[in-house]
C-alpha cells in the first residue's frame, strides 16, 4: 500500500500518459469535452459506459478514437434487429470429417467493444453482453472462457428514434457504470468542426498506451483515497434514492426505485478516477457530486407522478445533491 505522497508521486508521474490519450482523441473530436472525460473515467474506473445522444454528435467517433491510442483489440458491432446471440458471443460448428464441433469465438472476445445504438437488438440480443459484461466471461455450449482485461464495452444509443428500437432493460442498464448524456456543440465549436473537415481528412489517430499502462493506472485509481466523511457522503447520496424522507427530503412521491448498492461501489470508483484525471490522489465532495449524475440518472426509476409532472432522472437527483448536506 503506497503512501499518499508515494501515490502522489506516482500519479504525477502518469500524468503524460492521460494527456497523450486526450491529446490523440481531440485529433477527431472537437468540444464534447465531458462526454471524452466520461470515456476515460469508464477506461480507467473498469467500468463500462452507455453514451446517449442525437445522431451526429460524434459519439461513435469518439469511441472508436479512444480505442485507437491504445494497443489493444477493438471491435465495433452494429446492432441491429436481425442479430443473434451467436452474433456477440460465438458458437459451435460443426466439422464433418472429424464429426466434432469447434467453437468460433465472436466478436465479443477483444479488448474494446463499441455496441453501435444497442436499443435497435431485441433484448435476446441485448442479455447475451450480460455475462460478458458484468463476469468477464463468456460460456459457448458448455465452455466458458475468461476475457482478456482490459475489457470495456462503449454502448451508443439514439433516443429520438423509437421505430424500431428496444428500450434496455433495467437489469443491464445498471451494468454500465456511467450513462452520459451529451448535447450540440457550441456555435464556436461547430465552426471550428466544419473548418477542420473540410476539404481534408483528419490527422490519424496512434495507438499512445498499452494495455499494460491501462492496467497500471487502473491500480492507482483503486489506491486512490477515500476519507470515511467522503464514504458516508456516498452511501447516503445512494440511500437518498431510496428513502428520501430519511433525510427529509420531499422527492419520495417522483421515485419508483431507487439505486442499488452496485451504484455506491459505483460512485466510489468512478469519483476515484476523477480525482485522479485531475491530478489528485485523494476524493473529495465535489469529485463525488461532479460525477454522480452519470452514475445515477440510469440506475433511479421515477414514478408516473414524476412523468405527470414532467421530471426526468436527472432533476430528482439534482434536488438529492443540492438538498444533502457536503461534508
């Protein structure tokens, strides 16, 4: 266990590495600044990321630009309402001149995985990232298989379009980590966007880490501090969701569910990462509230009276954090 000057020290140290990272990903991406961060919260955290947004925003790009800067595996699947488990995962073949099977493995089985507009599977389709998300592990017939770490899936999805479309379950949208939600550029940003791709093509992206970096700084992140008023913070954000007249707060008639205790372990590991993309090697409050509306707005269910009155996930919890006490 390193001290904290020792860790530190350290983090300080690994500091080109990140900005390497977002130095390749900014060749391809301008603006969306929070939606890039997220991305690099979800890699260092081990946590797996559901992107939201209009069409044209850039989400696949970014994802695909983040899995060129490093030297691991990378694989985009499309989903569509045609696919088939054996699409993701793989299956069993048979050969008639042995009269065995051999099992062809999927898509699945690399290090990064973009799962383009994951709402337009049927949910079939969508349970068989389960087990490969949440065990890192896949079972083809009666053979399982352990994923190569790092192993992130970057989902997209669209939320305009509803023809079509399979809303996620609630099971496997708390396996992601974070959801982000992102926006239009800005008029500058989108000036700048039309001027850089036009007339030539953007500079190429390179591969700036290794898997081994990435798991590296995955170890520092777990070593990150926590203080106990920190941890308390936490716990009692989540419990809000659940019992909010607890604390005296007046959202219990807009909550259906409230969030699980996966997104407390949750929060301290993405609040973690934050601290350390900023350069810290501790956690504090405002870490903790910066990041926990991605790590909540998918994980508490609202109530129709919510609905009726025109709240979504994001307002409820908003009043949770500007209600609650920061230590």
């Amino acid at each position: 266990m390193p001290t904290p000057e020792e860790l530190q020290s350290e983090i300080s140290a690994r500091r080109p590495v990140i900005e390497r990272i977002l130095s390749e990903v900014r060749k391809m991406i301008v603006g969306q600044e929070q939606m890039v961060e997220r991305l690099l919260i979800g890699l260092l955290a081990d946590g797996h990321v559901l992107i939201e947004g209009v069409p044209g925003l850039a989400k696949t790009t970014a994802v695909k630009a983040l899995a060129k800067t490093i030297q691991a595996s990378f694989q985009r699947i499309q989903f569509t309402p045609d696919l088939l488990p054996a699409d993701l995962v793989g299956t069993q073949i048979y050969q008639p001149k042995t009269g065995e099977f051999t099992i062809k493995k999927g898509p699945l089985f690399h290090n990064i995985i973009l799962a383009d507009e994951i709402n337009r599977a049927p949910a079939k389709v969508q349970s068989a990232l389960l087990e490969a998300m949440q065990e890192r592990q896949i079972t083809i017939a009666d053979t399982t298989f352990q994923l190569e770490p790092p192993f992130l899936v970057l989902a997209t999805q669209n939320p305009i379009e509803q023809e079509g479309t399979y809303p996620l379950p609630e099971a496997q949208v708390d396996r992601f980590m974070l959801k982000v939600k992102i926006g239009y550029p800005t008029f500058e940003e989108e000036k700048e966007i039309v001027k850089r791709m036009s007339g030539h093509a953007a500079d190429p992206v390179h591969a700036v880490v290794t898997p081994q970096q990435i798991n590296e700084l995955r170890n520092l992140v777990d070593h990150v501090f926590v203080d106990e008023k920190v941890h308390d913070y936490i716990v009692r954000v989540v419990f809000a969701t659940r019992d909010p007249k607890r604390f005296n707060l007046d959202v219990a008639p807009w909550i259906q569910f409230g969030a699980s205790p996966r997104a407390s372990l949750s929060l301290t590991a993405a609040s973690r990462a934050y601290a350390l993309l900023r350069g810290r090697a501790y956690v504090t409050p405002f870490d903790v509230k910066s990041i926990g509306l991605d790590v909540l707005r998918h994980r508490v269910i609202l109530s129709y009276e919510a609905e009726a009155d025109g709240l979504k996930a994001d307002d409820v919890i908003l009043k949770i954090f500007d209600a609650l006490e920061v230590p």
